[in-house]
C-alpha cells in the first residue's frame, strides 16, 4: 500500500529526495509487480513451512517496502503466491510479518480514505473499510500472532490481505473513481 498523499505532494517529494533515496526507491517500484498482471488477480496459496526461506523472504519484502516508501506489501505484488504480508505504520516501529492472515472479526464501523497502491502508480481512490478490526495469522517463525488494529493500521493489513485474495483497490471504489483510475493507469503505461 503506498502512503496516503496526494499525487502532486508524492511529485513534489520526488524532486526533493536526495538521489539515493530516489534510486532505490525506483529500483524498489520495479521489482513491484504493476497493474495488469496476472497474478495481482491470483488468489496466495497458504504457507505450511516456516524456515529460513520464509524468514528470508519476510526480510526481502521489508526491504522492498521500505525502499519503495510504502507502508504495506503482500508477496502476490512480488509475484510470489504466499499469502504472507509485512507492513509499517509508523517510521520507527519495527517490520511486522503475517503469514496466513485472516480477519476474524471486523467491527460496523465504516471509514473512508483515500488509499494508493505500489501496484498501481499514481492512482488514490477512496476506499470505505472497517476502522476496527482483529486479525489471526502467524509469524514468520511459525508462533501465532492475534493483531487488534484500528485506524491506518487496520486500513493497510485489510489491505494487504485484499492482495492475498486477487482484490485491489480498484475493486472497492466508486464505478467513477474506478473509471478515473483506468485512464490514469492506462495514460501512464502508454508514457512509459
């Protein structure tokens, strides 16, 4: 998922980061599987081994995130069909990892915001989630791990756990938004 910013603030960030940051960054992006790509419409396969791939794979995909600048990746956006995703709220908390994750329990009250996508570059549309929400999974060790999220952390696992399921924020929105989005999806692939 990528942070919540308005397009122009996203480019007028890009002018400012220095060319490290900007560099990895691209090289992050492009590891990142893009609209229209099968396998962002591909249901993950749940995972029953818990070793040092996996563990290594968690490590990737942190790695991957936060060079991209985003808060939130599941591993069918590496073309990986895992459900395994990691996420970061806030800057200084440490990468958390959910293997098999599942909502268990989502409360009534609905939020609305506006929601990016690595996936899908330059497009935010407005996504109605549960504000509240528990969700069951494991660590990348195998332990079980119950998370209570509420506000942009509930927002990114809920997410996420849409890209282990082939859904995209695309799929949440209004027909106009949706509409919007497409152009500007189709716009930018015809630019690069």
């Amino acid at each position: 998922m990528a942070d919540e910013q308005t397009i122009e603030a996203q480019e007028e960030q890009e002018e400012k980061r220095d060319p490290e940051t900007a560099a990895r960054r691209a090289a992050a992006l492009a590891r990142v599987r893009k609209w229209g790509d099968p396998v962002l419409r591909t249901r993950a396969r749940p995972i029953d081994r818990f070793d040092d791939a996996l563990r290594e794979e968690v490590a990737r995909m942190g790695e991957i995130m936060n060079d991209a600048l985003g808060v939130g990746l599941a591993a069918t956006q590496l073309g990986v069909l895992h459900r395994l995703l990691v996420y970061r709220v806030q800057p200084e908390s440490d990468v958390a990892a959910l293997v098999n994750p599942e909502v268990e329990w989502a409360g009534e009250v609905q939020e609305g915001a506006e929601e990016g996508c690595l996936s899908l570059p330059g497009v935010l549309v407005e996504v109605e989630r549960p504000l509240h929400v528990r969700v069951r999974g494991r660590d990348e060790t195998g332990d079980e791990v119950v998370v209570e999220a509420t506000g942009l952390e509930a927002r990114v696992i809920q997410h996420e756990i849409d890209h282990l399921d082939g859904v995209l924020i695309l799929d949440r929105t209004t027909r106009e938004q949706r509409k919007d989005a497409m152009r500007a999806l189709r716009e930018a692939q015809a630019a690069a």
